[in-house]
C-alpha cells in the first residue's frame, strides 16, 4: 500500500489503498477509522475495484480529515460495546462533499447529497454505507463548547440540509481551515477550535427552545442548575425536589426547562453515567464500584444496570477493555501511521 506521510509535516496523516495495491491494503485505511467505526468492504475479490484516501490533520482539540471512496460499498458502524471501548467523549461531524451515502439518522435512513451535514455524538451509535461518496469530517472535545458542553446531549443526530444556510456557512469554514491548514501558525490553532465550537453550538442551537430568554441566550436559572447538577454530581440527594427547593421554581416549570431530557431525573441520571464514562475511560487505580459511588449511584447494582443500559456493556467490562488498550499502545514503540488518526482523537479527547 502507498503511504505519503513520511514526506508531509509531522502532524499531518496521508493514507491511500486501492485494488491494484492489493485487497489487504484497505485495512490500514479501516485501521485508522477503527476509533470510530467498525468498518468493511462488502467485497474484497479479485474482480474488487475499490479506492480510497484519507488525508488527515491535528490542530489542536480539531481534527479534521478529508476521504474519498469508490469502486465498492463500505459499511461503517459504531455500536455500544465500541462506544464504551473506544472512550471518546467527542462530538463528529460530517460534511458529504461528493455522492452520497446512506445513514441511520433519528431512527430512520436518510440518503445525503453533496451539502449535507450530518452530526453525531461519539458516545452513541451511528451507522453509515457509503458507495461513491466524499465526504469532510471533524471532532471537537466536549470541553470546547465550554460551560454549554452538555447541550452536545442534544446536538446528536442533528442533519443539516444542504442549500440551508446553516450548511453552507459551517462548510465554507471548514473548507477555509483545510485550505490553509499548511499555514496556520501554532498560535491561531487554539482560536481556530474555539471559533469552530461557538460556530458549530450557535448554529445547531434552536432559538424556540424554552430554556432560552427573549434575548435568544441561556436561560440564568437554566445554566446555573446545569452548573449546580454537574458540580454536585456525587450527592445521592441530588433530585427534581432538592432542585425545587434551592432554586424556587416550580416542579412543572423545571421538567419544561429540562423537557429535552425527559425531565431533570433524566438528565441527572445521563450527566452521572456520563462522569462514570469518562472516569472508567481513562487510566487510573480507582475501582468501578468506587467510580459508582462518587457519581451519586446508591449501590453497585444501581450502577451496573443504568450503565449496561446505556452503553451495551458493563462497567467492569469497559475497564477491562479500556485497560487492555492503555497497556497495549504503551508496548509500541513507534506510532504506525495507522494508529496516528487514533492518537489524535485520544489527545482531543483529554482536550
């Protein structure tokens, strides 16, 4: 298989595989994508004429990569044993540049055309296929988003029609990054990922929603209980009653704050198995049941089933699985260009 990136910048990824290099030579390219998806050629015979590229660069919390497929379908897949294996608190975006492909989006297939953008939340599940289909892609940390990082709860799934203004604004931002991403300086690139998170939050962001004041920004007692729930996580009192009494609302008015989540139970209950999620996700002597615990889950029992019910596998599982990875990758000594992409998002993940 042909790799160019030995000549290109060291932050920078290049891959190519095709047919007429051989039909293994693609696993490099499902190498590098494995983070994310679980992905496959439906044929790889000898008669196959599949091509692809990956062109990949790391600015910062950004990443970004442009590919290009043809000749052959391919499947990707994210499922939840990957989600809670891979670890990756990020949100993906991607923007088709080039024909089309098939995607599972709110429940239902949607077919893309050039112009659309589609956004998903890593720590659920995607499916695509793709046939001949071009596309931009880019992650972003939920730190990016700030004190508003929780609202990527609901970014999830998000399509943005392509011909929408929405669209064609977020696209001619990425394709300005990419086209001088060979001369930005290091000293922009903190910026760049910022003015791309505010770009991307403000856009996705729905004016009507309730929690919002006449001047379209953040309802104050929306964000300070938001702020108060993750900063008081641990306390297993912390419920829509001790809410209502500290911050003098109603009940009713509360769950039409938090209406988005089902209610402010729900949304409790997905802040502290995400906290568990994250904790369980990076190295450390902490046991499950302790990182139960100190995100405000009773018993292990409790734990186990509202995790298993989230993420598809247990808690225990996903610490094995994220120790076996961290123990793997300290065994290589030399970064293969295909594990490269994976680095990259593992560093945007701790942001």
């Amino acid at each position: 298989m042909h790799k160019e990136n030995r000549t290109l910048p060291p932050d920078e990824l290049n891959i190519q595989a095709s047919a007429g290099q051989g039909a293994n030579s693609i696993d490099v390219f499902f190498d590098a994508c494995s983070p994310i998806f679980a992905a496959e050629l439906s044929d790889r015979s000898e008669n196959s004429e599949f091509s692809v590229s990956l062109k990949g660069i790391q600015m910062g919390a950004l990443v970004m990569s442009e590919v290009h497929m043809a000749g052959g379908r391919y499947d990707y897949s994210r499922d939840l044993p990957r989600v809670a294996a891979t670890g990756l608190d990020l949100l993906f975006v991607q923007i088709i540049t080039g024909g089309s492909d098939t995607r599972l989006v709110g429940g239902s297939e949607v077919h893309s055309r050039p112009g659309d953008i589609f956004v998903a939340d890593l720590t659920r599940t995607m499916r695509t296929r793709a046939e001949n289909c071009s596309n931009f892609s880019f992650v972003l940390p939920r730190s990016a988003f700030g004190g508003r990082e929780a609202e990527i709860d609901r970014f999830h799934d998000r399509h943005l029609p392509s011909g929408s203004v929405a669209a064609t604004v977020l696209e001619n931002h990425i394709r300005s990054i990419w086209s001088q991403r060979h001369i930005i300086r290091p000293s922009d690139i903190s910026g760049l990922s910022a003015a791309t998170a505010g770009l991307l939050g403000g856009l996705l962001s729905n004016d009507g929603d309730r929690r919002r004041d006449e001047a379209g920004e953040w309802s104050p007692k929306y964000v300070q209980i938001c702020q108060f729930i993750d900063r008081n996580l641990s306390d297993q009192d912390l419920n829509p009653d001790s809410l209502t009494r500290r911050f003098h609302i109603s009940r009713a008015a509360l769950y039409r704050l938090f209406a988005h989540s089902n209610g402010v139970a729900d949304y409790i209950r997905e802040r502290r198995l995400r906290r568990a999620f994250r904790q369980l996700t990076t190295p450390g002597h902490a046991t499950v049941a302790t990182i139960g615990f100190a995100c405000g889950f009773q018993n292990p029992s409790s734990f186990i089933r509202a995790f298993k019910n989230r993420y598809g596998i247990t808690p225990g599982e996903t610490f094995e699985a994220t120790q076996l990875r961290y123990a793997e990758e300290a065994k290589r000594e030399n970064q293969l260009e295909s594990s490269l992409l994976r680095g990259w998002l593992e560093d945007a993940d701790r942001g």
